[in-house]
C-alpha cells in the first residue's frame, strides 16, 4: 500500500509539473512548429522585419492554427510595444491570427527609472517580469526561437 502511495504522489508531481507546457501547447493543437521571435532592437528596420517574419510563417504554415508564434520584446524592441507605434495596424493583424506578444517589465521598470515615465504599451501585450527568462522558458518547452 505504501509503495503505491508513493507511486501515486511521485505521478501528480510529474503531472504538476508538466501541466504548464500541456496548456501553452493546448492553445494550437495543430501547430507544426512552436516558435519565438526575438526582438532588442529598437529601430523601425528591425520591428518591420519581425512582423514579416511572423505573417511569412503563418502565410508558410498553411494559416494561424498550423504555427504558434510568441514576439517577445524587451530592451530597446519593447518600442514596438508603445501605444503610438507606427506599426500598431500590422500588429493588431497579427493578434487576430493569435500572435502573441510579450512584454519585458524589466525593461519598463528601467525606462520608467531612467525617464521618470513609464511607456504604455498596448494592452494586449502579455507582461512577463523578464523578457529574456521568458525566451529560455519556451525554449525549454520546445519552441524555436529566432532573432530575425
């Protein structure tokens, strides 16, 4: 009876602990690819071409349910986040075909420091206290990341 006790609690750990990759994957049950797009540059190149990047996979993959994509900006690529961005139509278009985009509140926190004001950014932006863990979260969990 003990050792099936124990059996039983060694089970709901590994289950406990996967749970959290079995609902990032149950959102896009048939994604072919899970990837992170990377994004430190603050300049209006480099924001452009990570919102290429994303809309060339989901045109690549067949559609927004065959690829999950997460952009995760932090350091000077949080601008791509601010609610005055240039880009906020492509990204409102991109968040209908479920991208993701995270946020670094490291990098507000510091701006906020810096400047004595804290940017807004849009509030569909998932707050992560660290963009960079975030990376090597999914990364862990199985998803590609590139910095396009």
């Amino acid at each position: 009876m003990r050792r099936t006790t124990q059996l039983c609690a060694a089970l709901l750990v590994l289950v406990l602990a996967l749970v959290p990759a079995l609902a990032d994957e149950s959102d896009k049950p048939f994604a072919e690819a899970h990837i992170v797009l990377q994004l430190a540059d603050g300049d209006a190149e480099s924001q452009s071409r990570v919102l290429s990047v994303a809309n060339n996979l989901i045109k690549h993959y067949g559609g927004p349910d065959f690829v999950d994509i997460e952009i995760v900006a932090y350091g000077p690529g949080i601008a791509l986040l601010y609610l005055d961005n240039p880009n906020r139509d492509r990204i409102a278009s991109l968040q209908t075909s479920a991208v993701r985009f995270v946020s670094c509140l490291n990098t507000l926190d510091t701006i906020e420091r810096t400047t004595g004001e804290r940017p807004e950014v849009i509030p569909e932006a998932i707050p992560v206290q660290t963009g960079v863990a975030r990376i090597v979260e999914r990364a862990q969990q199985g998803f590609v990341v590139i910095r396009p």
